[in-house]
C-alpha cells in the first residue's frame, strides 16, 4: 500500500476510535467535552498513530489493540498542544487551521480540557480493551508516562521556554531539548507496537534507534517549515521561533545545512530497519515522508 493511502487508512480508524471515546456516553459536561473534540478531531497527519500500528503489525499484534494505543497516544499529544498553544506558553491563536482551544472556548477550559485528555489517555491504556494482558498494559503505562512526563515531552517544553532567553545554546542543546520535546512520545510510538509483540530486545533497540533518528528529522523539517513555510500550508502561525529569539536548528546550523541534516537522519533511520524484511517498507517510506512534508 502506497505510504499516503496507508497513512489516511490509519488516520481513518484512529480518528473513529476517538470519536467513540470522546461521545457523550462516556462524558456528561457538554463544555469539557466539546473542548476535548475540538482539541482532537480536527485532523491531523496523526503520525504517531500510524508509527503504532506499523511497528504492531511487525510483530502481527491484534489491529484492534494497535488502533487503542494509538489513539491513547494521540490523546496525549493533543493534551500537549492544546497546553503548547496556551498564552502562557506559545501564545497561539491556530492549529491545524482552526482557532486554538482557549480562542475557542477560554483558557481555564483548555487547561481542564488538556488535563482530560491527558488522564483519559492512560486510562485507555490501562483497560483491558486495550490488551488482554496486564503486564503489558502496565508497561505501556510505565513507558508513555516516562516518555510524557518530566523526562520526556514535558521536561523538553520547559527546556524550549528556556531556550527564548537563554541564548547561545548550542547544537547539541537544541538536539538534547527536541529529543525529548518531540522525539520521546515518537520513540514510544515505535516502541509501543514492539511492547504489545513482547518483540525481543535487540528488534526494540533497532525500533528506538529509527525512532531516535526521525524524531530529530521530524523537528528539523518543523523548523524549516516554520521559516520557510506558509500559514495556509502548516494550518498554524509560521516564523514564531524567529521572532522570539529563540534557537533552532535552522538559526544554528542555517536552513541548507539543517536540511541536508534532515536528509541524512532520515537515511540512518532506514537504516536501522535493516534486521526487518518488507514489512518494514512504509516505515522506511516514512522516513522520506517526514523530510518532504509541507505541513
């Protein structure tokens, strides 16, 4: 299946296991709630769903098992933009091409909304729907919550707050921050389909490594995009890094240099895939997929 069908199929039944864990079934405040739809089912490349569901099906875990962790995922990077774009944080009035939810509703709903979906997304996780067994349920909860936490995507949003009046950060600075910012929550999205699989080590390292490499590919090409692209392609505010001082890969290294680096990691994260067969393929093809994006 070409990558661009592969990724809309994903996109497709994460986005209605979503829906079906955000109707009102389940959750009688109509503001909260709808706050927590407008967060979440406003599109998206839903790329760490679709990690999920690849890095399963390596290991032939049960679809229905990949679609629940992946949108348990999906529920806590949204948490983490609707935070993100807070005016306390990034100060943004657009994501994905629609008012961000404290424009949309008010800032004290966006806080509480995020806290929803934060806790719903462990709870997604923890239930047996998710999978049969407890142990590693348990162990998808201990990684997301490493990987999400002060060590992970949380300890490198506050490292990117810093990075506004800081100053004089270096290559590896900015490396270490997005690592954690945004290549955790990627490097557990591969991981998590290699937990569900009880995969062998030496297949989850290699898992960790691609991730490792395209988490860092993956940021690169934001902040190109954020210098180089459009409001109407991104669906978010563009050129916000640069007028807040703040470094990125592109002010350190310029954008030629950062993309030729973008390209390289890209390459080394197919590499990595190497101990896997033609199964493989669509992540190898993700890899191109996230150097190439426009949005």
């Amino acid at each position: 299946m070409p990558l661009e069908l592969a990724l809309a199929d994903a996109a497709r039944k994460v986005e209605a296991e979503l829906n079906a864990l955000l109707s009102d079934a389940y959750m009688p405040e109509d503001r909260l709630l709808a706050a927590m739809r407008h967060a979440t089912l406003a599109g998206g490349k839903r790329l760490r769903p679709f990690l999920v569901m690849q890095t399963a099906g390596l290991f032939r875990v049960a679809p229905g098992s990949a679609v629940r962790v992946g949108a348990a995922i999906e529920l806590i990077h949204c948490y983490s933009l609707v935070h993100d774009d807070l005016p306390a944080m990034d100060d943004d009035d657009l994501r994905r091409g629609r008012p961000t939810v404290h424009k949309a509703f008010d800032e004290a709903t966006a806080i509480l909304a995020g806290d929803a979906l934060l806790t719903l997304g462990f709870e997604v996780l923890a239930d047996p729907d998710t999978h049969a067994n407890p142990a590693i349920r348990a162990e998808l909860c201990l990684a997301l919550a490493r990987a999400a936490g002060a060590f992970g995507m949380v300890g490198g949003q506050m490292l990117d707050l810093a990075a506004e009046t800081a100053g004089g950060l270096d290559i590896g600075a900015i490396t270490r921050l997005q690592r954690l910012k945004t290549g955790a929550l990627i490097a557990f999205s591969c991981e998590a389909g290699a937990i569900l699989g009880q995969a062998p080590m030496p297949l989850r390292e290699a898992l960790r490594a691609y991730a490792h490499d395209l988490g860092l590919a993956f940021q690169i090409t934001d902040d190109l995009l954020d210098v180089e692209g459009s409001r109407e392609e991104t669906g978010k505010a563009v050129r916000k890094d640069a007028e807040a001082g703040k470094a990125t890969f592109v002010s350190i290294l310029g954008a030629e240099r950062a993309r030729a680096q973008a390209q390289i990691l890209a390459s080394q994260a197919t590499a990595h895939l190497s101990v896997f067969d033609s199964k493989a393929d669509l992540l190898r093809a993700t890899a191109r997929f996230v150097v190439e994006r426009r949005r």
